[in-house]
C-alpha cells in the first residue's frame, strides 16, 4: 500500500503518527511530503500534488 504522511504542521500530536507510520514502512511504502515548508517552489508544488494523486491513503498530521 501507498501511504503519504502529509505534514501540514496542523496535527498536536505528530510524533506519535509518525512513529506508527515508521513502523509501518516494513511493509508499505511511505512517503513524506512536509507542505508546512515555507520555501516550497512549484517543483515542490508539483511533486506534493504527484504524490497526493499515487497514494491509497493520505495522513494529514
């Protein structure tokens, strides 16, 4: 399964999603996209929404 960990700075309790979603990696694959960046270039933009499109679950922490 394709896992996004979408990091938007809004989740109070990031690190415990994240250390499950580390876990997780062992058998699917997880990527992490921080959106919270300020110096985000369209490039960047553009990789977030590909990403976004590939995965079968999003988490938004």
């Amino acid at each position: 399964m394709n896992i996004l960990q979408l990091n938007t700075g809004l989740f109070p309790d990031a690190q415990t999603v994240e250390a499950a979603l580390r876990q997780m990696s062992g058998t699917h694959r997880v990527t992490v996209v921080d959106i919270a960046r300020r110096d985000m270039q369209q490039d960047d933009w553009d990789a977030a929404l590909q990403a976004i499109l590939g995965a079968d679950r999003i988490v938004s922490i």
